[in-house]
C-alpha cells in the first residue's frame, strides 16, 4: 500500500514516545528483550513489577486498536520448525547482545551509543544475509 | 506511579508497533529482502521512533527521571564478542521469521498458535544465553 510510509511514520513516533515516557518517567531503557529476559531469568527480580507492567500493557493495548482494522494478520509462516528456530536464535541471540530493535536500535542510536551502533549494523546485515539465504538459496521460508 | 508509567509506556510501544506494521512479518522481511521486492517501511519507522527518543535524551542532562532515582550511564563502550555474536544470531532469526522480542509480544492476541510457539522457543532461547555466555567468555579470543 502506498501509505504504509506514512503508517511507519506515525507508528514509529508513537513507538519513540514510549521510549522517551519509559526515560524521563522511570529513568529505564526500553528494550523489549531486556525487560522480558530479566523477568523470565530472574536477574530482573528488583523491578518486576515494572517490568510485569510494562508487558503486560504491551501485550493488551494492541488488542482494543487491532479491532479497528478490517484484517490484521502477523503473516507468520506456517512452518512451526522454522518458528522455533528462529524464536531460539532471537532469544539467545538478543541476550547476548544485550538487546535488540528498541534497546539498541531505538534507544542506543538516539544517544550515538557505539555499541548501540555496532549492534544494529550486525543485526541488519544478519537479518539480509538471512533472507537471501533462507528465501533465495534455500527457499525455505 | 512508577509501575502506572510502565504500564503506559508498554501500551504505546505495543499499539505503535501494530500501527506503524512492524508485527506483520512480511513487512520486515521485506525490508531485509534487499534482493527481493523491498519495503521500506521498516526506516520510517526507525527514523520516527530515533526523533522523540533523541529529545528525550538531551532532556535528561542535568535532570532526574520523574519517579526520583538517576539517569542511566552512558554504556562501556567496550563491544566484545558477546555484542557482536549475539546481533548476528539475532539478526539471523529476524530475517529468518520476521519477528523481534517487541513484536513477538504486542502481537501475542491475534498472532495465533505461531506467534505463542515463536514466543516461548524465544524465551527458552533467553533462558539458554547465560551459559552460552559463559563459555564465550572462557573460549580464549584468537589472536
């Protein structure tokens, strides 16, 4: 669609202010593998409430605004081995970086944080070898 | 109030993930498929997100967070071998599903039975990352 720009745009925007909310007010860094990595391995156990929190308006928001839309839809393959496969390498790989999209990408990049940088320059090019292998080579996904 | 902001700023970051089609995975394949019929929506969105979180960060320079506490450090700016295999792993199961952490969960009520394997096999692989890690530190680094 030609306004799906426009679409990321706004969404981006709304995406930077939760970041810039989740800063100011609670002096936290927004990344999503983080604050879900640290509640499921205990070593956020300090602020689990905040972090509970947080998820959980992550997960519910979505649900009122995806009932405006005529077919929302994730587009997820079908080929639940290929699902496993890469959740495991998003989980293992995001905690070894110690973040993933939103912790390096949105927040790292906004501050000129080199290993924000770096992180996000590996990821990108991970991400295209990725499909040219795996869509193009292999034809797997 | 602490927890009350939380709960808000996940609730924004989840509906602008929906709005902005980063939980539609063939979106972010798109944007990774730079040999393919590319899309890109996924900068818009990344550029959108970088504006309001860069002012935010000039704002918190000589300031204190709204609940009381500090700002957090600038990070070592040490990379290591963690950063860099870890981003790349994770880069590989991006492209590879098209989903990130963020996505994985502001999706969770209309991705269906896939978008709850995807989570948990995400979060096994979280659990997973400790000793991963460990032995990374222990492998001696090549010279």
């Amino acid at each position: 669609m030609e306004q799906d720009w426009i679409w990321g745009l706004v969404g981006g925007l709304i995406i930077g202010s939760a970041a810039a909310l989740f800063l100011l007010a609670n002096g936290r860094i927004m990344g999503a593998s983080g604050l879900l990595g640290g509640l499921v391995d205990g070593s956020g156990r300090s602020n689990w409430q905040e972090r509970a929190l947080f998820i959980a308006g992550l997960v519910l928001a979505p649900i009122p605004v995806a009932s405006l839309y005529t077919e929302v839809d994730t587009h997820l393959t079908s080929n639940l081995a290929v699902v496993v496969a890469a959740g495991l390498l998003v989980g293992i790989g995001t905690r070894l970086a110690n973040g993933c999209t939103s912790g390096h990408g949105v927040c790292g990049i906004s501050r000129f944080s080199l290993r924000g940088i770096v992180a996000t320059v590996f990821y990108l090019i991970a991400g295209g070898v990725s499909v040219l292998l795996f869509k193009h080579l292999l034809g797997v996904i | 109030m602490r927890n009350l902001f939380a709960f808000l700023a996940g609730s924004l970051f989840g509906v602008g993930l929906l709005v902005s089609g980063m939980t539609d995975t063939t979106k972010v394949q798109g944007w990774l498929d730079i040999f393919g019929d590319w899309d890109p929506t996924l900068a818009f969105v990344l550029a959108g997100a970088i504006i309001p979180m860069a002012i935010a960060w000039r704002f918190t320079e000589g300031r204190r967070p709204v609940v009381g506490g500090v700002f957090p450090n600038k990070p070592n700016p040490r990379l290591g071998r963690n950063l860099v295999i870890g981003s790349t792993l994770f880069g590989m199961g991006w492209g590879l599903a098209g989903l990130c952490p963020g996505p994985a969960m502001a999706s969770l009520s209309y991705g269906g039975l896939g978008g709850l394997v995807f989570l948990i096999a995400m979060i096994a692989g979280m659990l997973a990352a400790p000793p991963i890690s460990t032995w990374l530190e222990e492998t001696p680094q090549p010279a």
